[in-house]
C-alpha cells in the first residue's frame, strides 16, 4: 500500500507549513485527488488514520476532492471530460489527446490551529 509513504509524504509538506506558520497544529487537509493519480481515495483515508498520529496533524479532518478527468485534443483542440479508460475526444473521436487534468494529488489547503499566546 503506497498510500501510507504518500501520507506521509503530504504531512512532511504540512508540517513544514505549520512551521513556516509558527503554528503547533493543523485542524484540516484538503487535498485533490485525480483519477489517473494512482492514488486510491479510500486506501488513502485509511492510511492517514495511521501516518497522522503523533504529528502536527494528529486532530486534523482530512478532505479528499476527486478531480474530473480532462483531455485535450490535439487535432481539433477542444478540451472534453473523460472516463480513465476512454481518452478519446468527446467532439471528433479521435485518440490524440494530452491530459491536462484529472492526473494528480494535490495538496490544495491547510487550515491551522491559531497559536494561543
């Protein structure tokens, strides 16, 4: 299961924010997840119930946002929302298209615990 390196991979990242932020606690995680990312959600969620313990994140709610799959033809240039095992373009058919969503994780916000001073 890489999902638990991935974890903890994306909590090195948030608790380099919290430091950056002088702040000793996260409350939440959102992060995009595409369906060409590799990434399973639900493997996912599983494993940051275990990677998040003892750190900065331990309290914090994780959100996980599925990305739609996006396309772009090259032959017409249109774009068009895909299905994972159907890439082809949505308006003329053809196969010559390049990703430009729908292909990453994506660490999209931080929410932090204010510092009680």
């Amino acid at each position: 299961m890489h999902e638990l390196s991935i974890c903890l991979a994306l909590l090195d990242q948030v608790h380099a924010i919290a430091i950056q932020h002088n702040s000793k606690s996260v409350c939440r995680i959102s992060v995009i997840n595409g369906p060409l990312s590799g990434v399973e959600t639900v493997l996912l969620e599983q494993a940051y119930t275990i990677a998040c313990q003892g750190t900065v994140a331990d309290e914090a709610q994780l959100e996980i946002e599925s990305e739609t799959l996006r396309v772009r033809c090259t032959i017409c240039g249109l774009e068009s929302d895909v299905v994972a095992n159907n890439l082809t373009c949505q308006h003329c058919g053809d196969w010559h298209t390049e990703i430009i969503q729908g292909d990453r994780l994506l660490l999209a916000q931080v929410e932090l615990e204010p510092n009680e001073n």
